[in-house]
C-alpha cells in the first residue's frame, strides 16, 4: 500500500478510535501508536473470531460490523452479550485472563483491529492515557461479568428453591383436590343414608349413647399404629364376619375406616346392644358414613396445614414482610426454615439430617436474608456432595464467648485439595456445567466478612467441615 494510502488509513482509524466512548480522552499520538503496531483482520458472518478455552494474546479493537459472545452450557448456546463498531474486547493490559472465557461468532462481515500482548509492557511504560483506558475498559468488563454471573447464581438458585417448593406444594395441594372430589361425591349419597337412619324410633338416652361411642372414637387417637400387619388382618377378619353376619352391605369398603379410627367388634357390640335389630345395618351405614366424611375432612386439614407451614417458612427464610436493616436474628428459626425450604433435595438425596442446636442460643444481630444465603449456600453444596441414601448433615450451634459457632459437617466425597485453596474463589467450582456458578462459597464468604465473622474449610473424603464464627454484639 502507498505511503499516503497507509497515513490516510491510519488517520481513518485513529479518528474512528477517537469517536469511540472508551478512547475518547486518549491523545491523538498514542492512538497513532496503538494504530501502527496493530494489525486488521476481516471475518466473514458465521466463523468465530475465537472459541471458549483458546489462547487469547491479542487486544482486538471492532471497527465494522457485528458479533456476538456465547457459551455452551447444557447442551445448548447461551447468549452472553452482542458486540459492534468500537467494542473492546481479548486481552487487556493488567489482565491475567490467558485463555478466552466464551466463543465469539461473527454476525455481520466485520473488521477489526488487533495488538499482541508483546507490545502492552512499552505501553504501560509511554502510552499512559492509552493504558488509564483500556484499564477502565477491563475493570468494567469485570463488573459486568460478576453483576451478570452473580444475577444467573441467583436465578439458579432461586430456580432450585422453586422447584423443591413447587414439588413440596404439589403434593399437599393435590391430596386437597383429591379429597375434595371424594368428599363431594360420598355427600351425594349421605342423604339416602340419612332417610333409613331419621326413620329409625330409638329412646334419646340409646341415641346419646351410640353417639357417646362414635364421636369418642373420633377424638381418640388411633392405637392401629403399634399393632403388627398380622393382627390388623385379624382385626379385619373378624370385623368382616360381623358385618356380613348382621347383612350390612359393603362391608369389605368399611373395614377400612373402622380400622383407621380404632373401631373393633367390641365398639360395634355395643351400638348392637343399643339399636333395634332390624335397623343395625342403617346405623351400621351411618357411622361408616360419619367416619368417612371425617376422614376426608382431616386430610383437607392436614394437607391445608402443610401448605400453611410451607409458606410461613418462605416468609420467614425471605423476611419478606420485615425491614432489611440490621435486625435481631432467630438463628435456628432461620435455619429450620431453610432445611423446610430444602425439604425436597433433602428427601431426594435420602440424607439423614442431625441438628445439635444449643437451648439457650443467644440471637444474633444482622442481616437475616443474606445469612440465609449462607445457610443455604452451605446446606446446598453438602448435599450435592453426598451420595442418596449414604449421606449426613450434621448442624451445630454453640456460644463461643462473644460469637456464636455454626458448623456444618458433612459425610459428603469432600473438596479435592487442589482446590480447597480456592473454595472461597469466586467463579471457582468443581460441579459440572448446569450445576453451579461457582458463587455461592464466595457469597459466603462476603457476607460472614460483612457481620465481621469468620469462615474456616477443611475437608477430607467422607468428612467436610465448615464452621463459621459471628460476633453476637450490635
């Protein structure tokens, strides 16, 4: 190329580089430096500039066209950002970035400029305006990376707590729909029941008495629970015989709620002993209808309840309806409500959990949500670690003068020792890709930091132990 044309070229460029937000305070004469030592390239829509994991020695400066930077996780793309004319990216001055951190294809024919790292110690050394840019350039690019890492950290996480709150609220939820409909349905046929049972003549003291042995049996507790599967079927047996002896029809259907409330053929003796013999089967009916609505309605109860239980502890692991600030902390409330909350991996991996909590704990005083996240945080990657059906979680609590001491043990595989030293990184992690950002010790750490505790690791196959000191004080 002529001399003029390669000056016209670099004054092109330089006034391109000049127009651009990053170097627009940079002198004239060390973009001209940074013009002459570079070289251009042009790609063509669909190659990749570079891919994830390769060496990355070089400064690229866009000029013209469009790209975009992606990584592959789960089988599939993910889109990280979308770059064009004037984008700074590659290796950065001050930088210890060695390989490239995601794929970048071309979206559009574009053309863009490119110094090797060689040429960055000569720049630090007389190109300071140059140097005080791409500087800031990288430190935004850093910012941006964790706020956007720290974001998805958090969606991941919050995708996992919803996924265990959705399982664990589906159950209960469907047992109410469940119940419900069976419940409408057996009401449907009460008033049939009702018509044979009005129409019985008894004295009021028998029908006090038949009603003395029905609603007793409905508020005792049933003893069923302590008797072996071989004399529940002989219970079932004889109750069976005794039905079909007094031609009560469905009998094998109402062995079942007799059974449930503790009702044997004494109990039916009795109400024999109390009601005419030909309107024993009509009150025989009866009953099993009163023990089956009652039944039914306990399960709607019980499943309601759950429900209930399942969203106070949500409140109460979010504070949602309480101030941010500073505040008294009910640590073993909190961490009740975060093994709630976790119920459903807990279950899945089969993992016993042990709480050695002390009685008279004093609270603490601090930020209630984001120590949460360090109890999840922890509790999370125990059980990750820990095989289904072989595993221990073990919580401790203690007073340890001024601090309160948790620890969290864990029977899990353990952290390999080569990267014990860089737990607490951030962005560091030994899970596989969809598993973990790599955030969530990091996050530990900054907020144990922030209450001006203390977080020690140690670790071994088959024993994991994190103990966290917090001062109790205001």
């Amino acid at each position: 190329m002529p001399a003029t044309a390669v000056l016209d070229r670099t004054k092109e460029l330089v006034s391109f580089l000049k127009s651009t937000e990053e170097l627009r305070h940079v002198p004239i004469v060390e973009l001209e430096w940074l013009v002459e030592r570079s070289d251009i390239f042009h790609e063509s829509v669909g190659n990749l500039l570079f891919q994830k994991g390769d060496d990355l020695p070089y400064l690229l400066i866009m000029i013209k066209g469009k790209v975009r930077a992606f990584t592959v996780q789960n089988g599939g793309q993910r889109e990280l950002s979308i770059a064009e004319a004037g984008a700074i990216t590659g290796m950065l001055p001050y930088s210890r970035m060695q390989h490239a951190g995601a794929s970048v294809e071309v979206l559009e024919d574009c053309e863009y400029l490119s110094l090797h790292k060689d040429f960055f110690p000569s720049m630090i050394q007389g190109q300071q305006k140059l140097t005080e840019a791409l500087v800031h350039v990288m430190l935004n690019r850093v910012r941006t990376y964790t706020t956007r890492t720290q974001r998805n950290d958090k969606l991941l996480a919050l995708g996992k707590l919803s996924a265990g709150l959705a399982h664990e609220l589906n159950n209960p939820a469907a047992a109410i729909v469940r119940s419900a409909n069976l419940l409408k349905d057996h009401l449907s046929v009460v008033p049939d029941s009702f018509k044979k049972v009005i129409s019985i003549k008894m004295a009021e003291a028998e029908v006090d008495a038949v009603n003395d042995i029905i609603f007793g049996k409905l508020e005792a507790v049933s003893y069923l629970a302590d008797k072996s599967l071989l004399e529940k079927a002989q219970m079932e047996e004889e109750l069976i015989d005794w039905l079909y002896d007094k031609d009560v029809e469905d009998a094998e259907d109402m062995t079942e709620s007799f059974l449930e409330f503790g009702i044997c053929v004494g109990d039916l003796e009795q109400i024999a002993d109390l009601v005419p013999p030909a309107h024993i089967a009509p009150v025989i009916g009866w009953l099993n209808q009163v023990l089956t609505t009652e039944k039914m309605v306990r399960e709607i109860q019980e499943a309601s309840i759950r429900i209930n239980g399942l969203i106070t502890a949500m409140k109460g692991y979010s504070y949602m309806d309480r101030s941010h600030d500073r505040q008294e902390v009910d640590l073993h409330n909190d961490i009740y409500n975060t093994l709630t909350i976790l119920k459903h991996k807990i279950k899945k991996h089969n993992v016993e959990i042990e709480k050695d909590f002390q009685v008279d704990l004093p609270s603490l005083y601090g930020l209630p949500g984001e120590l949460n996240q360090v109890w999840t945080n922890i509790i999370d990657n125990s059980l990750d670690a820990m095989d289904e059906g072989a595993g221990k979680l073990t919580i401790i609590t203690r007073q340890q003068g001024d601090r309160v001491r948790v620890q969290f043990k864990d029977t899990g595989k353990g952290i390999p020792q080569d990267a014990l030293s860089h737990n607490i990184a951030p962005f560091f992690t030994t899970k596989t890709i969809g598993q973990g950002l790599g955030l969530g010790l990091d996050t530990v750490m900054k907020v144990i930091n922030q209450h001006e505790g203390d977080v020690k690791v140690s670790s071994r196959p088959g024993h994991t132990e994190f103990r966290i000191l917090i001062p109790i004080k205001k």
